[in-house]
C-alpha cells in the first residue's frame, strides 16, 4: 500500500509555527527528504559579516562550471539582500561540532551584529569574493552569483545559483574518502519529517554520512 498525498494539504498535518506551510510547501515534511547543512557568508550593507545555516541545495556542473544552487533562500533575510547587493557569497561546511554555534547566529541576527563573533567563528580571507570564509569549515566555496529565481512565483523563497570561482579544502579532508564522511565531516538536515498517518511530527535531527558500500572503480 502506498499513501497518496496530492498538492492540497492534508487536513490532519499538525502545524508548529505560524506561517509554517506558507515559507514551507507540505511536501518538504511529508517526503523527509535530507539536505546538507552548511553556512553561507556574505557581507552585510554596513560591512559587518553575516551568517545564514542553511539547507535545501544542491551541487553540480560541467566543463563550464560548477554551480552552488540555493534554493529555500528567503526573500526577507540578510543573506537574500546581500548576495542581490554583492552577488557574492561563500559555502561553508562545517561538522556536526559546530551545530550549536551556528544556531547562536540564528538567534542574534540583527543588521548591527557581527555574526562570526556570535557563533564563535574565525574570519578567513576569501581568495577571490571580498566576503570571508569560516576559518574553521573544512570546506569551503566561494561563488558569484549568476541568477535568482523565484521558483513559485509567490515571492517568499528564492532560488540563488551562484559560480564557484574557488575552493578551499583543509587538508585532512583532502584524502579522497576521508573525515568528510564520518561525524567530523558534512551535516545533514532531517527536517521535522511527518506521520503520514497521524499528520504529526515529533523531531528535526540532525544527521552524518557513514558509507556502506564501497565500489571500486
């Protein structure tokens, strides 16, 4: 048996926050599908850094770039008006360690806060974007940003794809399949996933990669 879940919202979703399934479309809690987790830099107006955690993206090029492609970027955020500002930005990934700084910058955002001096982080000078890294992600990637989108059309989420024009990896996490696939390497976001029965939701978790299966090529 499958359950099938259309484009309305199912009256039995339980909702726990105001505005949820307005910033939210039900199926991002009713298909529990996982993100990684990282945080993205950028420069604020007055020049102070800012810092979004963010999720909802994906990772991809070909032989005429690489692209990071934020979607789930609201339109209301620091993060937003910088990158239309600048059209620069930095990705930076962090382990599961740093979970708890990361969300002291949520929750002291404001235009006249430096945000890596909240969360605890370092600034690292970016090789090429003038916005900095976080000193301490084991991965980073600096990007222009060559479009946005409004995916919906309802102005709430943005769809930012940004060219990476450099990287910057410490070296630890430079070995192939190394720390970057353990506890000490990406997060992963697993987003207050519903009961599909209930409509209830019960957690947002956090969660780290451990391989399986290794293929020799």
């Amino acid at each position: 048996m499958k359950i099938e879940i259309g484009q309305t919202k199912p009256e039995n979703f339980s909702t726990a926050y105001q505005g949820q399934y307005d910033i939210f479309s039900h199926y991002e809690f009713a298909a529990g599908i996982p993100h990684a987790l990282f945080a993205v830099s950028t420069l604020k107006e007055n020049g102070l850094p800012n810092i979004a955690f963010h999720s909802w993206s994906c990772f991809q090029g070909d032989k005429n770039g690489y692209f990071a492609i934020l979607s789930g970027l609201g339109t209301h955020t620091h993060t937003y008006q910088n990158i239309l500002r600048t059209k620069e930005f930095c990705v930076n990934f962090l382990s599961l360690g740093y979970y708890d700084n990361m969300i002291k910058t949520i929750h002291n955002n404001h235009i006249d806060k430096d945000e890596f001096l909240i969360g605890g982080f370092i600034q690292e000078k970016a090789s090429v974007v003038s916005c900095p890294r976080i000193a301490q992600s084991f991965l980073s990637l600096e990007c222009i940003c060559e479009k946005i989108l409004d995916i919906s059309g309802a102005g709430v989420n943005a769809l930012v794809i940004g060219r990476v024009v450099n990287m910057a990896c410490q070296k630890e996490y430079a070995l192939g399949f190394d720390k970057k696939y353990t506890k000490e390497g990406f997060m992963f976001n697993i987003h207050s996933p519903k009961n599909l029965f209930s409509g209830k939701d019960g957690y947002t978790a956090v969660a780290v990669l451990k391989p399986v299966k290794i293929i020799k090529e």
